[in-house]
C-alpha cells in the first residue's frame, strides 16, 4: 500500500459502502481503532482497555432502521469509515470515527461525517451527540471545526474530562 500524502480527498475511485459490522470490509476500522486506542489510552478507562470499548455496543446498534456503519473505500480499500446508533428518538450518536493512518490529511474523516450526518438526517434524527477522548485533539478540532458546539468547558483540561461530548443540531442537513 502506498500511502496518499497529497492532502486531498479526490473522488475518483473511491465509493461509500453501508455495511454490518461483521463484514470483512470493516475488519481494518476495528483493528487500527483497537491499536490507536491502546497507544492513546492505555487502560485509562479502566483494565479492559480498547477491547472493552470497541465491544461496548452490541453489534446489532449500529444496523438498520436506527443505526448505520459506513465504510469509505478507494480503490477498493478501506480508508476511512464511522458509526452511528440510536442515542434518543431524535438523537444519534457517532461511534468509531476512522481514518487509516496512511491515509490520514486527506480530508476523509470530513466525508465520513458529512455522510454519517446525512444518513442519520434521512433515518428522521435530529441532533447528533458524540463524544471523544482527552487524547484525541484532531477529533476534538475536526469536531469544532464541522459545526459541533462542545457541551464541556474548552479551556478545562481535557485528561480532567474525560469524555468531551459534542452535539449538532441536523436542521440544515438535506435528508
């Protein structure tokens, strides 16, 4: 694999996939979250690690009609991709937000919440809630930066907060 360190995001060539979460194609999402958050984290959330956290949710969450797994491909490889599940009635929340590491300053984790926002508008959510961790600053810039308002102190330290939860009103989404 030849990483892209053009900066861009160039459509040709690649495509969104909607897929479960035991398809093969969102093996390396899992896989490269279980490392990044190990190398982040640690057992900062306690002895289970990335393990527990990426099995927190029963797979079947982030399925049809009120969750949504999305896999960005490029020429058949999986570069980037991100989650949501039913947070309230009007709610969902985004989980598992991805980037390959050799695919990373392209402007792919923009596209996957771009489309992981439309989605959610189109299955008649309203508002999205997330959250992030203390480790985590280009989610937290990425966050702020796509129209997110933080529901936590920005000048607070982050290690102190743990969990940095954000929302967006889906309003002026097209469903």
């Amino acid at each position: 694999m030849t990483p892209h360190n053009d900066n861009k995001c160039d459509p040709v060539g690649w495509g969104v996939l909607s897929l479960p979460m035991h398809d093969p194609r969102v093996k390396p999402l899992l896989e490269e979250l279980a490392v990044e958050y190990t190398t982040r984290y640690g057992d900062l959330f306690g002895s289970g690690g990335a393990a527990e956290e990426l099995n927190r949710y029963p797979a079947g969450e982030f399925a049809a009609p009120h969750g949504a797994l999305l896999i960005l491909q490029e020429d058949g490889e999986t570069v980037a991709g991100g989650a949501f599940r039913r947070y309230d009635s009007s709610t969902a929340e985004l989980k598992r937000i991805w980037t390959h590491s050799a695919h990373r300053r392209r402007g792919l984790a923009r596209v996957v919440l771009a489309e992981l926002e439309a989605e959610a508008a189109r299955r008649g959510y309203r508002q999205i809630y997330l959250t992030t961790g203390p480790r985590q600053p280009e989610a937290k810039n990425l966050y702020l930066a796509t129209g997110y308002t933080p529901l936590f102190d920005l000048d607070a330290d982050p290690e102190e907060i743990k969990h940095l939860a954000f929302s967006k009103d889906l309003g002026s989404i097209r469903a």
